[in-house]
C-alpha cells in the first residue's frame, strides 16, 4: 500500500524514531530519507553546496537505523529559504512519487522546531500526500515508547459516513496486518434529547451496517457511537481505548479544495498523542 515512503528528518530523536520504525510501515520496499536545510534571507555569507554535502553524509548514517531488511534507501538534502520547508518537502515527495510521508511529531526542540511548527502544519494542511505522523509516549524516565512494533495492532477509524470518509475506509480496510479496526462516530448535531437520540440510533444502524460488511472480509470490527465535540471524543477515546493509531480521512462531510484538509482531521493530527494517518482522497481515488 505505501510502497515508497518519504521520511523527512532534522536528526533529532523523534525524527530518529520515525527512521527506526519505517520498516513497520505495511509495503514499504522503499525509503527516501530526506533533509531540507533553510538559510534566512538575511544572510549574507552561506555556503550551501558545502553545507549539503555534509548532511547528505549524516543521512548516509542515518540509513543504519532503519532495522528491516530488503528495503531500498535514498537519501537526499536539499537547500532552501526559511520558510520553504514545507514546500520542499511536498516538491520532493512529487518528484520520488512516494506513496506516504512520515514525520516525527516534534523534532529537536520539544516546543518548536522543523517537525513541529509552521513546517510540519503547512504539510498537514497543503500536502496532497498521506502523512502518518508519528507520537511517542514520553517515559517518566525521559525514554520513549516506540509505538511502531504495535502501530497496525489497534487502529481507530472516525467516521461522518461522508463520501470522502467511505472511501479512505476503503482503502484503510485493504491495508495489511490490522489486528482490530474500531469504526467511531461522533454524534454533534440535534437540538433536543429527542433529536440527540435519533441521530445517535440512526448512526448506530449506520456504522453497523459498515462493521457487518467488514467482518464478511474477516476483518476484527468494534463499533462506538459517540454524543460530543469530534476533535476532543475522537482524542479521548484514542486515549482511553489505547489505540496504536488513529486513521482518518484529509476531508469530510463538507467539500473543500484539492490538497487542503478538514478541520477535524487538522485539529485531530495536530493534537492527538497517538500516531495518526491522514488519507488524501485525492491519492485514493488514484489506486
């Protein structure tokens, strides 16, 4: 399914996990480990063919991290103007025709960095690729989790049963070495009890009506209907239910331009502790 994958990295140890991890990834044959280094427009002396050179070297050791066998590594170093990172990145990912993009949720500053601020948003929001952006549970002993010896084992799909969410499942369900799928609606329209009520029993018919044909397939499926804001239901019970990754599609209900996403899978990849998939409909409908 994620044939080729586009890892950018800052060096830093989230980054470094993801590297880590990229074998779990289901399909992967091949590894494009990618580093994009900024100068401000101040700067009158740089050196950025030098500079180049010696991360193109530290990517080379980097490769060593990646502990699977048989998969293909490419690295790269590119050099752009602060600001164009993101940009950059969404460039190479187009010219390597990569299938995924996966990125550490924090890089080497745990309140801002390249992974995390501005960069790692402006992909979330512009990018027309699937992005798995990956958390690790922070130890009390400073360590972290590795989340990706598990990331297919419990995986969280939110559902609106919109056309676009019909048809990321779709994809989802086709992807190898799921252990569990939980399909989740959040209830959040309805004025009265009344109207609460049957927005909820006619979510439930839906989405047990999705679980069913699932199961036909062999899939394990559990089903969740919730009353609530999507963002903070969808984010509680990830927590709650422990799952390893949460996946949901870039769009919903309401329609909305090619490469950008919808609020609630924004809001959801920007703060969930959990790993999460975001699926672009517009690479779907490609396979």
């Amino acid at each position: 399914m994620f044939e080729k994958v586009l890892i950018p990295t800052d060096f830093s140890k989230h980054a470094r996990k993801v590297v880590e991890c990229a074998g779990e990834i289901p399909g992967v044959k091949e590894i494009v480990l990618l580093s994009v280094i900024s100068r401000s427009v101040i700067t009158r002396v740089w050196d950025p063919v030098a500079e180049l050179k010696e991360v193109e070297k530290k990517l080379i050791e980097e490769k060593k991290f990646i502990a699977a066998p048989g998969i293909d590594v490419k690295v790269r170093a590119v050099s752009v103007l602060e600001g164009e990172v993101a940009s950059a990145i969404q460039k190479v990912a187009e010219e390597e025709k990569v299938s995924l993009v996966s990125m550490g949720a924090r890089g080497k500053s745990l309140i801002s960095s390249v992974l995390l601020g501005s960069v790692s948003r402006n992909v979330l929001r512009f990018g027309d690729t699937h992005l798995l952006v990956m958390r690790y549970k922070v130890l009390e002993d400073g360590d972290m989790e590795k989340h990706c010896a598990r990331i297919l084992a419990k995986v969280l799909f939110p559902t609106d049963f919109s056309q676009p969410a019909e048809v990321a499942l779709s994809f989802l369900k086709n992807i190898p070495g799921i252990g569990e799928l939980i399909l989740l609606n959040v209830v959040s329209t309805g004025e009265t009890e009344e109207e609460i009520d049957a927005n909820v029993a006619e979510a439930t018919q839906k989405i047990n009506e999705i679980s069913a044909e699932l199961a036909k397939g062999g899939m394990k499926v559990t089903t969740k209907v919730i009353v609530g804001h999507p963002v903070d239901e969808i984010r509680s019970f990830a927590e709650k239910e422990d799952v390893s990754l949460i996946a949901l599609s870039s769009q919903g209900s309401v329609a909305i331009k090619k490469g950008r996403i919808g609020s609630t899978a924004y809001d959801v990849a920007n703060s969930a502790a959990r790993p999460v998939l975001i699926l672009r409909r517009s690479k779907i409908v490609m396979y």
